[in-house]
C-alpha cells in the first residue's frame, strides 16, 4: 500500500511536499522509538525536514507554538542549524523529534536549550 501511494502528490494544504516526508519522519520516530528500533534517516531528508520544522509555516501545525523562541537548533550529524539563543544540539533526527515538542528524545541532545525545552 505505501509503496502504490508514494507518488502520490497530496499535501497538506498550505503545505508543501516536504510534509508528507516530515510526517514520515516524526510518526516513524513516534512508533520506532519505544521499540528500541533505529532507523538512520538519509541526510538530505534529514535537512529538508529540518528546514520545513524551522519555517514559519511548520508553526500551523508541526512545531507547538513559542516552543522554539529563544532557541538555536543544531544537528550534529548533519550540516544544519537554525535559531538564535540558547543552544540545543544533537543529532538531527533527535532536534526534529524536540521540535515537534516530543519529549523523548531530549536525552539525546545538549546544550544549554535543552532545559528550556524540558521546561515548556
């Protein structure tokens, strides 16, 4: 069934057609994580996700609203960064899992911002 819908052009409206693969991502870490089960994402989808979560547009719908103000995002394993403030640093999948308010991910990461994000 994925496989016959995965050219499927359908968004979100509003939302272009990285968040289908940001959908992917998340729901994919969502069910992978309590299993114990790693899945390495490619790095281009890594960034292409990253950068929709870091746009204004993700605030309608992916990323909780003022949970990224005052925060630097910073994956390590792959070349991406977005933010001014308190550093939060970590591996890519693991900052997009934080950025969509996921808790359990914050172990993975560093930095200064991580308490805040613990906080809020």
């Amino acid at each position: 069934g994925l496989r016959a819908q995965a050219r499927n052009p359908f968004h979100a409206p509003t939302f272009g057609l990285e968040a289908p693969l940001t959908e992917l991502l998340i729901h994919g870490q969502d069910i992978r994580r309590p299993l114990g089960l790693d899945h390495p994402f490619p790095p281009d989808a890594t960034r292409t996700v990253l950068d929709m979560l870091a746009s204004s547009t993700a605030k309608r719908g992916f990323v909780p609203r003022r949970l990224p103000d005052g925060l630097r995002f910073e994956a390590d394993d792959v070349d991406w960064a977005s933010g001014s403030g308190e550093l939060v640093s970590g591996p890519g999948t693991a900052v997009a899992f934080a950025m969509t308010g996921r808790k359990d991910a914050l172990d993975e990461l560093t930095g200064p911002g991580v308490a805040v994000l613990r906080a809020r």
